[in-house]
C-alpha cells in the first residue's frame, strides 16, 4: 500500500497526515495460576504451579502509527463495533491525532469496521479519519 510510504492517491502526505494500522487478536486465553510460584531455594529449584484457572477470553486491539512506532492497545471483554470505536476514541481523543488533517486507519473487513456504514459512522464522530479497507482474499 502507497501509505505505508507515506502517499495517498499519487500525491505525498502532509506532516499533519498520519497512518495508523489497526487489528484485534481474539480468543486470548486468560488464565490464573492455582497457587503462587515459589523462587528457588538452595538445592531446590523454583517451583511453579501447572494447573491454572480459566478466566475466560479476551481480546487485544491494538492501532499502530506506522510512520512514528506508537502502538495503542487495550483488552476488551468482546469484539464488536463499541470495542472498536473504544480504540478509535483512544487515539483519536490524543495529539497528533485530534488536530491533525486526515489520519488514515488501515483495517481488514471485519465486521466492527466493514464498509460504508462503518466509514460513516467513524466520519461523523471524526472528521479526518479516513478508513482505509485492506482487500479482500
């Protein structure tokens, strides 16, 4: 993608133009130990528990600014539509971010971000945030 090096439609991006590239990883295991982890002691070496608890699921999205390594990220409960726009709000709140002229979010066709309904609802809430939808396979 012509982003990645900083151009958008033939033309270079602007200092105040920005890229960010966002995913969510799912099903995330979280787990808990059933007894603490004791250190090492002479002649016996440390002792860790093998059984653990369930603690359900999770997942991690994360936005990175491509062109200045910042990484956003936050676990969310489930995916979904209010999880992406928490992200969205995340950056977006921050400078750069809030002033700058267009910031580019490059995103895959999932469904919290998929098409024009999504594109609209972004837009309304940011007016220089311009989605930008990997393709498909």
């Amino acid at each position: 993608m012509d982003l990645y090096q900083r151009i958008w439609k033939g033309r270079k991006l602007g200092a105040n133009e920005f890229v960010l590239s966002a995913d969510e990883k799912t099903s995330i295991q979280a787990r808990c130990r059933k007894a603490r982890s004791l250190p090492p002691q002479p002649r016996r070496p440390m002792k860790i528990e093998h059984e653990y608890k369930r603690l359900g699921a999770w997942a991690y999205l994360a936005a990175l600014d491509v062109h200045r390594a910042k990484l956003f990220g936050r676990c969310e409960s489930k995916t979904g539509i209010a999880a992406f726009d928490r992200l969205v709000d995340q950056v977006m709140k921050q400078r750069p971010y809030r002033q700058a002229r267009r910031v580019f979010w490059i995103v895959d066709n999932g469904s919290a971000h998929r098409g024009l309904p999504a594109v609209r609802r972004l837009q309304a809430k940011y007016p220089n945030l311009v989605l930008v939808h990997g393709p498909i396979h």
